[in-house]
C-alpha cells in the first residue's frame, strides 16, 4: 500500500516539474502558487518501551534502507524540494557561480618539509580533486606525483582519500579510499619507487596507516559492525593481509582505538579513547614486533595524551585539573607517580594542544573564548605569546613535522580574514607570511565584524561572533543568520568563508553563538552543556537570538538559525521551544532522534557518547533526553520555514533520523511554511564530494534563507 501511494505521489510531482520547466525564463514561482501536495510517510505504529514508558514510534519504518517504499519516500522528497525551489534556480545558480569565482581554479598549498623532502597539494582548473606532490628540500629538482584524486575518482559519485603517510626510508605511501562516504576506507600501499600500487588492499579501515622503522611493517585499525575503531592490526609488505596479526583489541564498547607515531619518530602510540577517559600504550618504533606498554592504565574521568621528547614524555592532563595542565615523566617511568608538573592548570585559560620541537614547545590554548598560542623554551622554561590583534579571530597550530627546527607553523584567519599561513622563528620572534588564501573580488575594508556578550537567563555571558556589510543601521531590519553547535566541547572559533559573503553581500549579517557545550570559556563551559545539563545548549541559543533583537541587529520576521550533526539537534530543539523567534531554519544531517538512536547499540556512536548525552538505560537519563529530543517533542504548533539535509550513506546520523523528524512535521505542525528535505544519494555526512560540488548545496541553503526573508 505505502508503495503504491509513494510512486503515485512521486508521478504527480514529475509532472509538477515538468510543468514549472515549461515557464518563461525569469519568472519568479512563488511556492504558495504550486498546486502540490508534500509527500505524506505512511504512518505504522510501533510501540517502544524503556523504564515502563511507552512512546508509539510512527516512522520506525523509514530505517529500512533496502526497503523500495523507503527509497521511493525519500525520492519523493527530493522531486518536491525541486519542485518548491523551481523558482529559485535562477538565484541558486548565481549564488554558486559567485562562490566557485572567488576561488582560483589553480591553486598550491604552502609547502611542508619532513624527512628530507617538500610536500605540497595542487589543485588544477578543470579538477575537482587535489593532487599530492613532494620533492627534495631545498632542491631545484622537479616535483614528483604521490597521488591524483581525479583518477581514482574516475567513474565515482563520490569519492574521498585520507591518510597519506610515508615510510621512513621516503620509498612507500600508505591511503585509505572511501568511494561510498560510510568512512570505511580501503588500504592501498604505492611504491614511489617504481610507481606501482602494491597487490594488497586491506579493506574496513579507517584509512590511516602507521609505518615502523623497518619500512616494511604498518598498523592499521579496522572498524566493528558499528564503524568503531576497534582493532589495531600488523601488516607486512607483500604479505596476505588474510595473514595479518591482530596487536591489540578495544573490547569496550564505549571506546575507540587509533594508532599514531611520536613526532620524534621513535616511538610507536596506540591511543584508546572514550568521551571521558584515556589510555595510552607504547612501542619503540624500530622493534615492531615487540609487545605494547601501557603508559598509564585508564580511569575514569582521567584523559592525557602524550609526546616524546628525548629522555622524556610530555603529557597534557586533566588530572586534577579540569583545563588541563602539562606534565612529563622519563621514558623509563611513565605511571602517573612519576609525572612531574611543567605548566600549570588555570582557571581561565583552557590547554588545548601541544606541538613539541627539539628546544621549544608550542602550547594550543583558549583564553575568554580566543585562540592563544603559547612559546616555550624547553630548557629555560622562558615564554611568550604571539599577539594578534582582531576583536574575534582563529589563530591554529598547523603542520609541523620537522622536530629539529626553530621555526613553528601556524594559520590564522578571521570573519574578514582569509586564511593566512605564517612561520614563526621561536628565537627572535620574526613572523613570516607564506601565503594568505586568493579570495577574488574580496575586500576586506567593506566588511566588520564584531564581540558581543549576551546575557544568558542564568546569569552567564554568552560570547557571539558577528560580520556583516559596512554601513549597518541597527533598526532590525536585517536579515540575520544565525549559527551554533555546542557539542563534545568542539569550540567554534570565528574562521574565514568566502562563500558567506553571498548572504553578506545580500544584506545578511552571519553570527555564531559560542553556547554551552563547546569549550570556548574553558572546560566548565562544556561539562554544563552536557548529560544532564544539555538544554544550556538550547537556552544559550535562544538568549543569543533574543539578544540581536533585543540590540536592534535583526527581528523574528528576519532572524534565521542554522545548525549541523549535532548542531542539527540544537535547531531541532530550538525549534520546539521557541519557534516564534526565528523566520526560517536550516538543519544539516541533523542528529534528532536522540533517544530511539541512543539506545540502540548497533548504530555507530552510540555506546562510545554515553558520557555526551547520557545512558538511556538509566532512568534519569532517559527521562531528562526524551524532554528535549527533537523527534520526541514535534508537537501540533506553527513552525519556522524549514530546510532539513541529509546524506544517504551518513555514518555518523544516519539518513532517518532526519527522515523520520520531516515525516512527523509534516502531520503535526500547523503552519503553510515550507518544509523541504534534500536526501543526497551517493553522499554521506560530509556532503558531496569534489571541490566545488559541496557549494551546490550551499547555493540551496542560501537560496532558501534568502527567497524566506524576501517573502
């Protein structure tokens, strides 16, 4: 029944199309004019019960990704969005043409040097994809080709290569190839040498490939049912990987494993994470048949990740130090009884990362929100910082491999900064600019951006993030979108995007409130976003929102919200609580269905972000999500315009959620506003492959918010 009703409806929707297809070009089709009715899921009851609750679950079906009506749904879907934005093509074209222009055709990364040898990344007009190059440093000699995207992308929708890493003796190239965007790579090896691709393919990995000293044995790590990085593997060149040897089993399913080297090149780490908690295991990289250490056995609660230096391992760690302090300990005695303090933890400032060189350390930290970069001296224990000068502005380590050298790499960028590469001589402080990204037709003096701080109902200052066009006159009559995310205390630091400047140049002010749940003020700020403190999250978002009206930068009638994965759960609850406040909303591959998702096991991530969201298992837990999982509370009400995105090969929120979240929508909400769900096929939660095919669904985006406010 459910299938002949979805091919039914997806047959009047082609006609629709053809219809729209047929007017004369220019004419502006207003969506209310269309004379078609949205796809209706077949509603089939299913009864979930936890804790003596039962929840009646309506679109559980859609989960069936084999089953045609599933697939003839989600199509539907899609032929309606088309048919809804008919009249915006035009405009969505425009929108991508002026993103794609502002980015050179030909373009060369800043070149990094390990090993003896440049490596750089070259884009060329015509190509989507990056190609990968070294040569000798400091030599004249012609580059060489590592690696061309484009061909391994021939015959592909999709396509994604990662973890390049090369042998120590500079002869052998390790990739992982994901063709299906589920984020299980294959394992290639290449001979640099001869040119060759090697006969063995390891598939189910994450891609990434960890070389001995020998130059002949890796590690990898392969994913469970799950796609959780369970288990690290040895491989020898030439060899059978039926044969290989599994080294090391993660069989707690609330943690990942991942295998890295130090950046001194001596030791071999297998690194086990969950949310809370670390343990680290250690191997010198020349015995690669030798049995793993446990530098310090987990705890909960306790998270520490480790660097060599000589006689020495660095650990940053929060024990006893919720910001993180610094620590090291000699490499004969690794337990945490032997760890010695270098830098303290502080109260306001959050250690994020280091970056360790032969005579300095580079500290990654968060200070009230901004990026900071810390320089040490190993020996003398002297510092400074570097010092930037913008009122909002992203300052990150970048690559750095070469461990004997003075000079460390950084990239800095701003709402009205492009991103821009520097060096930085330790010794004397000298700043080199290497390259600041090409953004054509951009300028900078046409632009502003701004700090503010809104007031939260709790008493907290929310920083938000703002840039718009010179000239703003705050009367609220702006257009103003607004962005967030506040999860797994990812801070969002305010970067530079060109493509932006569409909404900007249009009258748009773009916005991001650093909420709760991120860790821009520091660790605190994170674990109150969080389990049982999560709706600060939500609350902090619309404080935010209700702050730019309050300040005259926009209204409801033209304040807009966008969010993203669990940025996507964020606009799902905002939504719920208040839809009033805001005129339309955009939520990517949003994670909406909070409590069905986290009490099933067999999705990936779910055992591994118990420490995230909570245990459904336990009763608390359970009750205190079911109140703000968006899915759980779409109620009969008026909502905002609502764009949904999704990719059908997610492995990180799978394609129902979002499904199942329009499904229940569509039959309960009130309103005559648009509500649209894109379904890309041969993507998955990174979007569209390729260099320019992501800003396709960019000009969508833009498109919407656009043709929203201007109605």
């Amino acid at each position: 029944m459910a299938k002949k009703q979805n091919l039914k409806r997806l047959s009047s929707l082609a006609v629709l199309v053809i219809a729209a297809a047929c007017l004369m070009p220019g004419c502006r089709l207003k969506p209310k004019a269309i004379d078609v009715s949205p796809p209706q899921a077949q509603m089939i009851p299913k009864a979930l019960t936890a804790h003596g609750h039962e929840r009646i679950d309506n679109y559980y079906w859609l989960n069936e990704r084999e089953n045609p009506a599933v697939l003839e749904y989600l199509e539907a879907e899609n032929a309606y969005l088309d048919a809804m934005m008919k009249h915006t093509e035009r405009l969505q074209k425009k929108i991508y043409r002026e993103i794609v222009k502002r980015i050179p055709q030909e373009d060369v990364s800043v070149p990094y040097t390990w090993n003896g040898y440049e490596y750089f990344t070259r884009y060329e007009k015509g190509k989507d994809y990056p190609l990968y190059f070294r040569r000798p440093a400091g030599s004249e000699e012609k580059e060489s080709l590592l690696l061309d995207v484009n061909e391994w992308a021939e015959g592909h929708a999709y396509c994604h290569i990662t973890g390049l890493n090369i042998s120590e003796n500079n002869r052998y190239l390790s990739f992982g190839l994901d063709t299906v965007s589920r984020r299980k790579y294959i394992l290639y090896f290449k001979d640099l040498k001869t040119g060759h691709i090697l006969a063995e393919q390891i598939p189910n990995t994450t891609g990434y490939a960890v070389w001995a000293d020998d130059n002949q044995t890796v590690f990898y790590v392969t994913k469970d049912s799950t796609l959780r990085p369970h288990k690290i593997v040895r491989h020898h060149l030439g060899s059978d990987p039926s044969q290989d040897i599994e080294i090391y089993h993660e069989s707690d399913n609330t943690f990942t494993t991942h295998m890295t080297k130090s950046k001194s090149g001596r030791y071999l780490f297998i690194r086990s994470n969950s949310t809370l908690s670390t343990e680290t295991r250690f191997l010198p990289a020349d015995d690669p048949e030798g049995r793993f250490r446990i530098f310090q056995p987990r705890k909960r609660n306790l998270e520490y990740h480790v660097a060599h230096h000589g006689d020495w391992f660095y650990i940053l760690t929060n024990d006893e130090a919720e910001n993180f302090k610094l620590m090291k300990t000699p490499v004969t005695g690794t337990v945490m009884r032997h760890w010695q303090e270098v830098i303290p933890t502080s109260e306001d400032l959050l250690m994020e990362d280091i970056e360790i060189f032969k005579d300095y350390l580079a500290v990654q930290e968060k200070h009230k929100g901004l990026d900071r970069i810390r320089i040490r001296h190993l020996s003398s224990g002297e510092e400074h910082y570097l010092a930037f000068d913008e009122e909002a502005y992203t300052a990150r380590i970048s690559v750095n491999r070469e461990f004997d050298t003075d000079d460390l790499r950084f990239v800095y960028s701003s709402l009205t900064t492009p991103s821009t590469t520097y060096d930085y001589r330790m010794t004397n402080r000298d700043r080199t600019l290497l390259k600041q990204d090409e953004v054509k037709g951009f300028d900078s003096s046409r632009y502003r951006t701004e700090r503010l701080m809104a007031p939260s109902r709790d008493g907290v200052q929310i920083p938000v993030s703002l840039v718009y066009r010179r000239g703003l006159v705050k009367d609220g009559s702006r257009p103003l979108l607004l962005y967030g995310y506040g999860s797994y205390g990812a801070s969002m630091s305010p970067y530079f995007q060109s493509a932006i400047l569409s909404l900007l140049d249009r009258g748009f002010i773009y916005a991001i409130a650093h909420i709760r749940g991120g860790q821009e003020l520091g660790r605190t700020w994170y674990e109150h976003g969080k389990l049982l403190r999560k709706k600060n999250t939500f609350t902090d978002f619309i404080d935010c929102a209700e702050y730019l009206i309050q300040e005259n930068y926009t209204s409801p009638e033209r304040l807009c919200c966008r969010g993203g994965s669990a940025g996507g759960l964020l606009i799902g609850a905002v939504i719920n609580m208040r839809p009033d406040l805001f005129k339309a909303a955009i939520a990517g591959v949003p994670f909406v269905d909070v409590v069905t998702t986290m009490l099933d096991e067999s999705i990936p991530l779910t055992t591994g972000e118990y420490d995230e969201w909570g245990n459904p298992n336990i009763k608390k837990h359970y009750e205190y999500m079911l109140s703000y999982s968006p899915y759980d509370n779409v109620i009969a009400q008026n909502y905002p315009a609502i764009l949904v995105t999704t990719g059908f090969h997610d492995s990180q929120v799978q394609y129902f959620e979002p499904a199942k979240w329009v499904a229940k929508l569509r039959a309960l909400k009130t309103d005559s506003n648009p509500l649209l769900f894109q379904i890309q096929m041969t993507a998955g939660h990174g979007g569209a492959s390729g260099r320019f095919e992501r800003y396709r669904r960019t000009a969508l985006e833009y498109a919407f918010l656009l043709d929203q406010v201007q109605n």
